[in-house]
C-alpha cells in the first residue's frame, strides 16, 4: 500500500488505538485496562478529557437523564450532589474515573486523528495524527462522538451580526449578561437549560423558535448526604435506584419505538406542566407541539416555562429572515435589536466522519462505502473495515434513556470481538456485507411503527431522505443483549499476518 511517508520511520505499536475521551473512548480504555489489556493508547484532540461535558458548560448545563443512570455501571457515584448533575460534577465524574482506573498514562491529548489506513499486508491500522502517520494498532475504537461539531443555522446575515454570536457548545464566559438584551435561536435540549439562567441575568431575552418542543417536569432534586452516605456505605441502594430509573426510561423507549399511542398520557403531562407555568392563551398556543411526544427529544424542565411567562422574555414564532447589523428579522418584518446572539441549533452529526480519512480493506474510504447511508453492523462494526469498531456509532442513539448504558453494550461488543480473535488464534475479525445488510434492513424495517417516523415531525434524528441513522429502534435492553455475544456467522476471520513487533516506546 503506498503511504506516502519514509517506509523506514519506525512507528510506535499497540494492541488497540482507541480515538476520542468522551464517555465512550475513557470507558473503552477502562474496560481494556480492567480485562487486562495494558496496550493501548487513547488520542484526543483536545487539551482535556471528557467529551460533551469538556465542551458543553453554558449556563444551566447539565444531563436530561438522571444521573446514577448516566453513569458507568461500572463506577457508581454515591455523592451526585443531585439527580441531575450539572456538566462540571459530569466531567469531574469522568476525570476520576481516569485516575481511579489508572488510565491517564494511555491518554496523549492534543492528539487529533485525522484518518486511519488498513494495511493488509500487516493486518493492522496506521494511524494519522495531525495528518501525518504516527503509530500502529492492530485494533481500532472510534469514540469520535456524535454531538461535538456545533451547527449554526444558515441564516443570511448571521456571521455579520454585530456583536457577540456563539453556539452553545462554544459559551464565552467572559461576554456580561447583565443589562444585555440576549437573543436564543431554538429551543432543544440546550436552549431549555440556558433560557432560564439567562433570564435572571440579561435585561431581555427573545427566544426565536421554529417548533415547540415536548417539556415535562423534571423530576431533580438535591441528594442529601444521608442518602450519599448511604449510596457509599450501602452500594445496593444505589443499584436499585438505578434499576428504578432504568425501569421508567425503558418504558419510555418501549413505547416511542413501539406503542406510540401510549405517549399520550405523557403529552397530556407535558400540557398540563405548560399550563401550570403559563396562562396567555396566545402564548400557550404557541408552546403547544403539533406533533407526538417522543418524536423530538423529550426535555424536562422545571423552568423553562416559568422563564417564557416573564415580562423580559419574549418569544418569537415567525421565522427569521436575516440578520442586518445587530438585528434579528423575521419573515413577518419585526425587527428585535439585540446585544448578543446565541444559537443552541444543535450539531452536525454527519460531518463528524466526513472529514476523516478512514481507508479500508483495498482502500476504500468509509465516505464511500457509506455513500448510500451511514449504516454499521449492531452499530458498531463496518463490512471492509476489518478489526475496526464505532462506539456511539449509527443507530446507536436513545430516545429516552441513557446513551452511556449503549456505550457500554458497545464496549461490551468490542471486548468480545478482542477475545474472538484470541480465541481462534485469528489476526483479522470483519463483520460480512451480508450480516450487516440484513441487520440493517431488520432496523430499518423495526423503524417504521416508532414515533421518530410516525409521530409528525422533523427532527435532527432523520437524515435529509427522511431515514433514520442515529436511533436504535427498541428498548435499550435488546440492544444491549444483542451486543453479548460475536456470531461467528455474522464476520470472517483472517490469520495473523506478521507476528505482531514489540512495542517500542516513544514520546507520541
Ligand atoms: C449538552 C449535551 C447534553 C447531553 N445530555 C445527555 C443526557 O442527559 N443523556 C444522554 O444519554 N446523552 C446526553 N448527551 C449526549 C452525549 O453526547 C452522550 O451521552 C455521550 O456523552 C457521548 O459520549 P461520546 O464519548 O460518544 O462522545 P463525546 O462526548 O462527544 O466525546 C468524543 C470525544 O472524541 C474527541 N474527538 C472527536 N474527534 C476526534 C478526532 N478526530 N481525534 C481525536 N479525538 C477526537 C472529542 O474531542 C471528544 O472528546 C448530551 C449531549 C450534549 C451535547
């Protein structure tokens, strides 16, 4: 395979490159580490550890999921100061677990991989860092992470708005809220956490929304210390609180991906939590979705609807039509002035592959053999990509539960592709075009009775043919079985090429 570089640079090699630090590559490495598999390397392009909760730390933010259920099973946390824990106890969470698992000396930061070849020759990946080739893997874990590339709306104007503009994944501390007149666009998972904080500080608030979303009490609330104490000394009781939360969020997902009816009962919950917080009929109109619950994330939210009842925010229905120097316009003509701009307009989920360059067997690059869809096998593994696995990767995501108990069926998974190789004394395990093409027609076909295609709406789940890529079409549990165990009739095994050479240590 040509390559490009000296065929006499010496690289370092490792049993297993795992990329990214978020929930999925830190748990990876942990996992690896504790079935006592010591080479590996973790790359990050960040200066930090943590993923989501490294980058995500807007006011307000924190999880939507409770968490002893957002969190390793494999490392619970008897001292979450709430049932919801704010980003930075999140990402204090993750830090520990580096340290407590011993997996920071893995770690090389200011990693960033810019693509991974398949060398068949040796058997194994070269992988670029920084767009050069520096080191070897016989396996390779993309923890990549589906919601780290901001999107900004294509608004005409935007980029010339004249003050301070940001995403919510990029929050600028150092901009004052106080006195300001602060406009959001939309209103999802984040606009709803930092709406509220913003109200108590900005002098105004416009909120520009295009659909309203499903909001429903927020079941959070302060653990005290007898109850932390009690987590610590009593490791049951927790358990069993996660259990209990599993339980609710399952049920949820149960009925999103297969007896949409039953959401119904959770709209009338969500109305009647609107109704609570909000009287002008007008206001109430225009909060109300048209669409089925479930069919865009759930968000709870205990203040978000108190925040759109004050006098200092206003929300804005109509669309907006372009930005002129620090004026938002809408379609209807209204012009609302503003100080700073913020868009909690989600993430570019495609865009996170789409600009890496991962070559497969033949050297077929993952652009092209997913140019009729992002698709993988169980979500994880990709047929021409051999000793090769996606963690959160296509169909992986949850409506309703904890995407860190996915992440961990798909660590899981991996461990079990690992151990197939050993096993059968095999260099090369790769899922067959066949096994992945049934499984993906299977959830394809799974997909149709769930709200996220039936249930009225557009959301960021669907890609622009209207298929969905992102969610696993049933509970989490099944998921979760289905990643226990290699079908031996689902991949091909190939023999050790070369013995793999020691490791041979040098500064990354
Ligand atoms: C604000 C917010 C709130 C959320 N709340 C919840 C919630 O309550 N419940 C829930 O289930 N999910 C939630 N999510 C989804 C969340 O992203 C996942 O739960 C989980 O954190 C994903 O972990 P990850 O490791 O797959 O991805 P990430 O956390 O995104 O981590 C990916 C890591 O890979 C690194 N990386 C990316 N590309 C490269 C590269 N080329 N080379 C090297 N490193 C790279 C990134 O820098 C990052 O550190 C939320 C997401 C956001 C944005």
């Amino acid at each position: 395979m040509e390559t490009g570089w000296a065929s006499d640079t010496v690289l370092p090699h490792y049993r297993v490159a795992i990329a990214g630090s978020g929930f999925a590559g830190l748990g990876m490495a942990i996992e690896l580490k504790r079935s006592g598999i010591e080479d590996f390397i973790v790359l990050e392009r960040a200066p930090a550890l943590g993923g989501t909760w490294r980058e995500n730390h807007y006011p307000g933010c924190g999880c939507d999921v409770p968490t002893p259920l957002y969190s390793y099973s494999f490392a619970p946390n008897p001292y979450w100061s709430r049932l919801y824990a704010r980003s930075e106890e999140i990402r204090t969470y993750l830090e520990d677990c580096a340290d407590r698992f011993d997996v920071r000396s893995h770690l090389r930061l200011d990693a960033e991989v810019t693509g991974a070849h398949w060398d068949e020759e040796n058997a194994r990946w070269t992988i670029l860092v920084g767009g050069d080739p520096a080191l070897t893997a016989g396996f390779v874990v993309g923890g990549f992470g589906a919601l780290n590339r901001p999107e900004y709306p294509d608004i005409p104007g935007l980029e010339d708005f004249r003050g301070p503009l940001y995403h919510t994944a990029q929050w600028d501390h150092s901009v004052p809220l106080a006195g300001r007149r602060v406009g959001v666009i939309g209103t999802g998972a984040s606009s709803i956490q930092v709406i509220p904080q913003l109200a108590k500080q900005a002098e105004q608030v416009t909120v520009f929304q295009r659909t309203p979303p499903w909001v429903v009490p927020k079941l959070d609330r302060r653990i005290s210390r007898f109850e932390q104490r009690l987590y610590a000394r009593v490791p049951l009781t927790q358990k069993l609180l996660r259990g209990l939360i599993f339980t609710i969020t399952e049920g949820v997902g149960v009925a999103i991906t297969r007896y949409p009816w039953m959401l119904k009962l959770g709209e009338a919950w969500g109305r009647w939590h609107m109704r609570r917080a909000i009287r002008d009929p007008e206001l109430q109109r225009q909060l109300t979705p048209n669409y089925r619950l479930g069919c865009k994330r759930i968000l709870p939210s205990n203040d978000f609807y108190p925040a759109l009842a004050r006098k200092d925010v206003k929300l804005e229905t109509d669309g907006i039509a372009r930005v002129e120097g620090n004026r938002v316009i809408t379609r209807t003509g209204t012009e609302h002035e503003l100080d700073l701009l913020v868009c909690g307009t989600g993430f570019a989920i495609e865009e996170v592959f789409s600009h890496l360059d991962l070559r497969g067997r033949g050297g077929i690059s993952l652009t092209e053999a997913w140019k009729k869809g992002i698709e993988a096998h169980r979500g994880t593994t990709v047929a021409g990509f051999p000793n090769a696995a996606l963690l959160s990767g296509p169909n992986t995501g949850t409506g309703s539960t904890s995407q860190v108990y996915m992440i961990e069926a798909q660590i899981h998974y991996v461990l079990e592709l690992l151990r197939t190789l050993e096993e059968h004394r095999a260099g090369t395990i790769e899922v067959t075009e066949r096994a992945q093409a049934d499984y993906n027609a299977w959830l394809q076909q799974r997909m149709q009775r769930t709200v996220w295609l039936t249930g009225g709406c557009k959301s960021w789940y669907l890609s622009d043919d209207g298929v969905n890529r992102t969610l696993y079409p049933g509970p989490s549990s099944e998921f979760w079985r289905s990643l226990r165990r290699v079908k031996l009739d689902e991949y091909e095994l190939g023999p050790v090429r070369k013995p793999e050479p020691d490791r041979i240590e040098v500064a990354a």
